[in-house]
C-alpha cells in the first residue's frame, strides 16, 4: 500500500520542480525588476488577495534571510483572525480591492510595482487591485494559477464582474502551478484528495524572488538589504540599519 504522507511530499515537490523549471524566465525578469527599484529606492508592494494568499506575504515580512526593501500590504479585511466567512465576502466584494490601495497609498509615487498574490486569480479583490494599479501606473506581478482561470466559468458567480482573469490582466505572470482543487495528498479509501498545495507554492515563488533578486544586487555591485535572524546574537543590531531605513515605507515592519 502507497504511503499517503510520501505521495503529498512526491506531489509537492514535483510542483516545487516544474515551477523552478518552467517560471524561471519570468522569476529572472521580476528579480530584475526589483533589484532596480531597489537600487532607485522605488516602492514595492506585496498583496495577498485572500486569507490563505495574505500568507506568503507574511512569509517575506522581517523574514531571516529576506529582504527588507518592500511594503507588505496585511489587510485586515481578508485576514482570517476576523473569521473565515467574512474574509471570503471581503474578497468577493467589487470595489474593495480599491479601497485597500487607497488606504495604503499606492501608486503615490513613480515607477512602483506591486506584487499581487492569489491562487486562483478569478476573484473580485484580484482583479480590482490590477485593473486599479494598471490605471495609476503601478507596474504588476501577478503571483497566480491560470489553470483556475481557464477552467472557471464566465458566469460562476465568484469571478470579478469583467470576469477577467489575474493571469491575463498583470504586467509579468508567475504561474504558481497550483492545481484544480489545491489539495493534492490522496489517502486510501477517502474519496476527496487533502492535504493543500497553493499556500506552500506561493511561499516557494516569494522566496525564490528574494534569492533571484539578491542575486541581480550582487551583481550590480549593490549591498542587498537582507535581514538577518533576530534570534541570532548579532541579529538586532544587524538588522536595527534596515529598520532605520526602511520602516518608514514598510507599515508592517516595526
């Protein structure tokens, strides 16, 4: 008999694998992207469309390893400390994701990108917040499935009311690879597969943006701005100059 806890780890890794051997162009181009803001101290912006997506936006936040240079957007409208039935009608609210850039002021100053994260990409706070950032100038990377908008109805009554899809409406597309139905773990005898697969993917795109985009610095000869663990002896002190100069735009970081 397989074992169910092997085939999740099998499935997860093979999604780890074809998202590094088929999104690497793109993640190069986005790290490319991010390394000249860097470098022009222009804003970057992080936005997690949903309770699970807001996830892999706190899993770059003060992060060991990470870097400090972007504005991590916690909506507290989506998060699921406020319960999970109200962050779904938040999300599937038209008009809210607007009112989510207006609160954080995005799109206040040239040249931002904003890095848009949502598993299925078909919902109303999606594609309120590229359409809205696509108006102000805002240049977007869209975090995002295609497989779920390709596969989702025009007329399902979850998509934004242009029922476009994120996957087509950003600047730069990384396709997470999440499948149809995000759970992918299989136990015998149990008809519903569990076991998600899309927080995990979206963490592992965020973080191979961080590596690629430390990468680019290097190579322009620019110091990366990267946090060290706070749990270190040294981390406090390491980290207290990119506090200093980035917690001003950063909301979340002190």
């Amino acid at each position: 008999m397989s074992n169910p806890l092997q085939n999740y780890q099998a499935c997860i890794t093979g999604l780890f694998e074809r998202i590094l051997s088929t999104q690497q162009p793109m993640i190069l181009r986005a790290a490319q992207r991010l390394s000249r803001a860097i470098q022009e101290n222009r804003k970057i912006h992080l936005l997690g469309t949903g309770a699970h997506s807001q996830l892999a936006v706190e899993e770059v936040l003060w992060r060991a390893g990470g870097l400090a240079a972007w504005n991590p957007i916690l909506d507290p409208g989506t998060s699921l400390l406020h319960g999970a039935k109200r962050s779904v009608s938040f999300e599937r609210l038209p008009g809210y994701g607007v009112g989510v850039l207006n609160a954080y002021q995005v799109g206040g100053t040239p040249d931002e990108t904003m890095i848009i994260i949502n598993a299925y990409g078909i919902d109303p706070m999606s594609l309120d917040v590229a359409l809205e950032c696509r108006r102000r100038g805002v240049y977007t990377i869209g975090v995002t499935s295609p497989a779920y908008g390709r596969a989702t109805p025009a007329d399902s009554p979850i998509r934004h009311p242009s029922k476009k899809n994120l996957f087509e409406e950003v600047d730069l597309l990384i396709d997470s690879q999440v499948p149809l139905g995000d759970a992918v773990g299989r136990v015998p005898g149990f008809a519903q597969e569990v076991g998600s697969s899309s927080t995990l993917c979206s963490c592992f795109v965020m973080n191979l943006l961080v590596i690629a985009a430390v990468q680019e610095l290097q190579r322009s000869g620019v110091e990366p701005p990267v946090f060290m663990s706070a749990n270190l002896p040294q981390g406090d002190e390491a980290n207290a100059r990119w506090e200093r100069q980035y917690g001003p735009q950063a909301r979340y970081m002190l």
